[in-house]
C-alpha cells in the first residue's frame, strides 16, 4: 500500500540565512499599502508593521505554526523552505495585525477629531460658563493630534464635512438680508415666493443637497469651482483674476537680484509644500486650516476650452517661463534630481535673458491672447497649436511651475504698478497661469493669480513666506556663494508662428485695449487701522465695513447689496462664504450720521450694534451657518429641474452685488512685519455698476485699499470713492474722540 510522505528534515541552511530572508519578507509585508498615492505618511506604519512582524517572528502564533507544521509539510519537502515559513507567515500575520490596528485606530482617532472640530461652540459661544468646556475641547485636541505642527496636509483627514444649513434657517436669513434694501411691496413678493418655495419645490431640492452632502465631504466646492469659474465665459483679466503688490521698504533696488531671491525663494517653498515642510495655519493654535488649494500652487494652469475650462497641475515640471519685453524663455531651476538650483546660476540666468532679449520690444501682444473671452481664445489656442512651434511653446508655458515678467517700463507710484499687475499692459500677463510675478525695474514687484484654484488666503501664505525669507547683503545684491552656471547659455527663447493668424491678435488688442481703458483702479493707504476701533471695543473689520457703508449712502443716498467674504477653510475643501453687511442697523447709522439732530450717542449706539451684528454674521458665516452658498447650491439644482415657475426670489441674478468687498488677512507668519512684509492687493468689480474692494489693516494705524471701478458707469467713480471713504473714517474716529 501507499506509505505516507516522511517528515522532511531540516535543511543546513544557517540560521542566519533563514532570518535574513524572513525580515526580507517581514519588511516589505510592513510596507505595504504605504506610498505618496495612498495619502498616508508611512512612517508610523512601517514602525507598526515592523514591530508586529518581529513580534510575530519571536513569538510565533501557534495555530498558524501548527498549520505550516501540519498541513505544508504534506506538500513541500524543502527543509529550508518550510523552516522559512514556519517564521514568515506569523510575521507576516503580525506586521499585517499591526498595520490594521493602527489604520483602524487612525481612522477612529480621524473622525473623533472631525466630530470635535465640528463643534462651533468654541468659536460662538465665548462666554464664561462655556469657557471650561473650551479648555477641555482644547486639550482633548491636543492630545489627539499632537502639539507639533504637522506640515501642509497633515491635516486633511482631521477637517470635518462642509455643513449644509437647513432649509428654514436659510431661507429665514435671506428674508433678513433683503428686507433693508427693499420697499414694503417689493419685500412683500419676495416674501410670498419664499414661502411658496419653502412649501414646494424647495423641500424636493434639500433632499438633493442633503444626499450629496451625505456622499461628500464637501457639497460645493465641485459647482462652485465649476459654475462661478471654470464654466464663466467672461474674461480673467479684471473679472476673475486678482492681484497682490508690494507695499513695503524694499531690500534691494537691482531688479536682476530681486527676480533671482525672488524666484528662488518662491520654488523653495513649492518644494517644502510638497513634502510637507511648509507649517499649517492653524486657528488659536489648535484648529487647522484647510491645505488642498496648496496642490494648485505646482505649475498650475487654466485650460481654456469652448464651454468650461480645465484646471492643470504639472508637479513633475522643472522649469519656469520669463518674459522680457514680450519675448518667452524657457529657464530651468530644478536640476535632474529635482534639487532647486543655487540662487546665483538663477540671477546668471536671468541676466542672460535681459541681454538675449536686447532693447527691441515684441509689439505683439501675444499675452493678450489669455485676456480675451474664454471661447474665442479656446478657438484660437486650438488652432494655434495645430503648428508644432506654437505647441511646443504654448505647453511650455503652461506646465512651467510660474511666470516672471522683467518689465522694463517704470511705474510712478504703488496704483500704477498694482494697475500693470492687475489688467497688465497686453504682453506681461498670461491670464490662464496660476502665477505671474512682475518685477519692475526699480525692484518692487506684484503678482497676477488665477482665481479659479486658490483664493487669496492661500496665495497670501506663500507670498509672506517668500517675503520673510528674502536676503541680499548691504549693497542690495543676493548672497551666493554656490558655483557659476558653465550652461546658462541652455535658456531656451520659445518661438511663435502666427502666418495666417495674425487677425487672432489684432482682434485681441482691440479688446484688451478696451478693458485696460474701462479699468478704473485706485490705491488709497489711509492712517487709520485698527487702534480706534479697538479702543472703542469694536471690530476693525466691521469698522472699516461702516464705512463703506456711509461711503456709499454719502455717494448715492440709497444702500445696495453688498458682499464681503469669510474663508470657510476650517471646513475640508473650504473656500468663502458670503457676509452681508447691510442691516437695519447700518441703514439707520448712515442715513442719521450726517444729521445735526441726531446725538452722537445715538449714532454711537446704531454704529455698534451695526458692527456686533456684522461680526456676529462672520462669525457664523465662518462656521458655514450663512446662506449664500446654499442659495447657490438650490439655485444651481432649480436651473437643472428647470423650476416652472422659476422661483422670483432667485431669478435674475440673485447675487448681484454693487459693492463687492474682501480683507485679506496678514501675519500669517511668526516673522510678518509691516515693514517687511507690507502688501495690497485687489480685483475687479463684480458688476459694471459697482465696485471692488480690498483692503488690508496691516497696522495700529495703517489700511491700504484697493478700489476698482469701470469707467464707462457714469456713477462710479474710484478716486471719488476713495476720498468718500478717507472723510468716513475721519469723521467715524471724530464721533468717538469726541467728548
């Protein structure tokens, strides 16, 4: 009969052979599911998994040593090779075990911290009987995520869901936002078409967003990035696009050693954000900021195409583009091991290029391309790229990590240079670029950024770093003691071929011609920031919106619907909200302010619960408990639904706003300074009709202002609005100096 198989012997393989080969095993079991793609940092893995598979080496489990022993021995003869996996398996098993402990764990420890950060109480509520519970949520935080800062991104899994609000609370707000700015028969329609809506078709539409929320983290971001931008047909120059300038002591006066510090300082933190060296904001401390934006910043690009655009990052890309009097060079930073390339080769390079270009401009224009409306310049990149010239150069471009413009034209004061990077002057701005940094030539420099990626709060961060990092020595110039360029001559001129389509730019200088024209821009820097509000225990921010305000009412005798932004990045994926200043408090401070009969004290009192209501407003809108974003999201499915009738309240355009307004936060850093890091920056009215405002309080008593207007409004006028807004201030700070 059949005898069964002998017990194999074992082999007199070394036990040293046989443990090397194990931990081979044991280590790439640990590393598993690790890598950039799988959104983990890998290290706390690679420690678990290793300390599992030595624990299961060590202390191998019986039942799985008693299946390779009973059952594997049946069918493998190899000594050697059983002996292996006597070891292996358990530590296998083990760094497996282990592995999934900690994900698990992880993702426990994830959505504990989610729920606590998804507690508004500890932004709202600052009252004394909440304060205990304030320290404990604090602590609590603390202790789940560690005192260290984790980087750019460590972050993204801790940041709770984008709320949806209900469909009442909404609803009931609107109401309280219009009622000011409507007589009694016109708020008595919308109120009528509200109630119809909150009754029908509204309840079916907040079933829809309550499902999507339920299946995202954030509802919105998608439609908001995809509507309000990418599907805009409108032009970016002005109409989307905003820029920042410098307003600050400068630290050199050579244009060659700014563009050079400038640049190198701006891939270095490109590099460090990719790894995750870059520290994240983080409110009071504790409470992080989203950093999903921060992937945009990597050669970020807007494709434009006939009906909506597309958004590109290139972060394998090592190369920037330089424009010198309309001329495109192709200039690498990064060498082949993606190392950024000393500062002095980047100055060398830069040099070159102002001596390649000469003292000949390209009249061309070919950068006013991008400023035209989408689907014409959609049509003509599509043609244009059909040569092999202009598609190489046009890719070149876009996937380049930013764009500089050494121009060559000076500027008299800080408008006109923030006018030449705002609406730019049709060969120094590629639109569609994520980054454009112009230097101008006595070495103050500014910037033109895509909107549709990023809002300001991002693009301020890196810009601040860069600020605070920069160095040159007591002459002005870089310090650089790193090797000569022996290729510097490799800079790269990109070429064009525009036969037969030299219609394309004589059509897109047309255009660009006029909406420089049309571009009503003021800078205004004022003495007044945050010490008189504060002395009078009231919001700067909501200071400078009454201001406005009466700006306003003192321009026109009438109050419009007005925006402010709030940054919702507390939230995963969060942008803005939307603040509406105007309230019955306002409306009666403005209209009583110039009023001899009024005492002050009564304008005090409407003055400050007109500012506590705004900051309340901010406040909540910050938390994602405003309404306008979820106006947006009903409006956007009511389009899709095609709502017969179309609800009147947000019919035409409902968010039409005259007056359309922005603080952009500074000292973002520990080394921010006002006279280091100085800044302005602004955009373009939102209606033809209105304004655009952005201000900064960088200071005890400092605002700079940015206040852009189209000229071809006979009632809009900038510089009109500036002075307004100068003798508001005035005589705000009168009221409460006064005895």
């Amino acid at each position: 009969g059949l005898r069964p198989r002998p017990r194999p012997q074992p082999h007199p393989l070394s036990k040293k052979g046989i443990d090397l080969l194990a931990s081979f095993c044991l280590l790439s079991a640990a590393s598993k599911g690790m890598g950039p793609k799988t959104g983990i940092r890998g290290y706390p893995y690679l420690i678990a998994g290793t300390t599992g598979a030595i624990a299961g080496y060590l202390l191998p489990y019986k039942p799985l040593v008693g299946y390779v022993d009973g059952v594997l021995s049946d069918y493998i003869a190899d000594g050697a090779l059983l002996s292996v996996l006597q070891r292996v398996i358990p530590s296998i098993f083990g760094a497996s075990a282990a592995v999934l402990v900690l994900g698990a764990s992880r993702r426990v420890r994830a959505h504990v911290v989610r729920l606590l950060l998804a507690w508004d109480g500890w932004f709202l509520d600052r009252s004394k009987e909440n304060r205990k519970w304030i320290m404990l949520w604090g602590s609590a935080l603390r202790l789940l995520m560690g005192t260290k800062n984790r980087g750019l991104g460590g972050y993204q899994d801790f940041l709770p869901s984008y709320p949806l609000p209900s469909l009442e609370e909404t609803l009931y707000h609107y109401l309280e936002s219009v009622r000011p700015l409507l007589s009694i028969e016109e708020f008595r329609e919308i109120h009528e078409s509200v109630e119809d809506f909150k009754a029908n078709d509204g309840k079916r539409l907040q079933r829809y967003l309550k499902l999507k929320s339920l299946t995202s983290r954030n509802w919105l971001c998608d439609w908001w990035v995809e509507h309000v931008y990418l599907r805009n047909r409108g032009p970016l120059a002005v109409n989307s696009n905003y820029y920042a300038m410098d307003a600050c002591l400068q630290k050199t006066n050579h244009q060659v050693d700014k563009a050079a510090e400038y640049i190198w300082q701006m891939i270095r933190f490109l590099l460090k954000a990719s790894k995750g060296k870059i520290e994240n904001i983080l409110n009071q401390g504790v409470v992080p900021f989203d950093s999903y934006y921060y992937n945009h910043l990597f050669g970020g690009c807007r494709i434009p195409h006939e009906e909506c655009d597309e958004l590109k990052s290139h972060p394998n890309s090592r190369h920037i583009t330089v424009l010198r009097k309309g001329k495109y060079f192709k200039v690498e930073v990064l060498d082949n091991r993606g190392e950024l390339i000393p500062v002095r080769q980047i100055k060398e390079k830069i040099q070159y290029i102002m001596n390649l270009a000469g003292d000949l401009e390209d009249e061309r224009l070919i950068a006013g391309l991008t400023a035209q409306e989408r689907t014409i310049w959609a049509e003509q990149r599509k043609v244009l790229m059909r040569k092999a010239v202009n598609k190489e150069t046009i890719e070149a471009i876009e996937s380049s990590l930013l764009i500089v413009y050494l121009e060559n034209e000076p500027a008299n004061d800080i408008t006109q240079r923030s006018s030449v990077c705002m609406v730019g002057r049709g060969n120094n701005i590629w639109f569609d670029k994520v980054i454009n940094i112009i230097i101008f030539p006595d070495a103050h420099m500014g910037h033109n950024i895509e909107h549709s990626c990023m809002d300001a709060t991002v693009f301020e961060h890196m810009m601040e770093v860069a600020f605070t990092s920069e160095h040159y020595n007591d002459d002005g110039f870089v310090v650089d003691n790193g090797e000569p360029d022996l290729h510097v001559d490799q800079v790269k001129q990109l070429q064009w071929d525009f036969d037969g389509h030299h219609d394309f730019l004589e059509k897109s200088k047309e255009f660009y011609e006029k909406s420089r024209a049309d571009s009503d821009l003021v800078v205004y820097k004022a003495p007044y920031g945050k010490r008189v509000p504060k002395e009078c225990k009231l919001s700067p921010d909501g200071w400078i919106q009454m201001a406005m305000q009466l700006t306003w009412y003192r321009m026109h005798k009438t109050f419009v619907l007005t925006y402010e932004a709030a940054t919702t990045r507390m939230f995963y994926k969060g942008r803005t909200e939307t603040i509406r200043p105007v309230s019955e408090f306002s409306c009666q401070f403005a209209r009583c302010f110039d009023d001899p009969l009024v005492s002050p004290e009564e304008k005090k009192d409407l003055l400050s619960k007109a500012i506590h209501l705004q900051e309340m407003y901010k406040f909540k809108a910050m938390r994602g408990q405003a309404f306008d974003r979820h106006l947006f999201g009903l409006y956007l499915l009511a389009k899709y639904f095609k709502l017969d009738p179309f609800p009147k309240f947000l019919g035409g355009n409902p968010f039409a706003y005259r007056l359309s307004t922005s603080q952009t936060p500074v000292r973002v850093t520990k080394e921010w300074s006002e006279e280091i890091t100085g800044e302005v920056g602004g955009f373009g009215t939102v209606l033809q009709e209105g304004y655009g405002v952005s201000y900064i309080i960088s200071g005890e008593d400092s605002l700079n202002c940015s206040i852009h207007s189209s000229k071809s409004f006979a009632e809009t006028d900038s510089q009109k609005f500036a002075e307004t807004l100068n003798e508001s201030l005035h005589d705000m700070k009168a009221l409460f100096k006064s005895p």
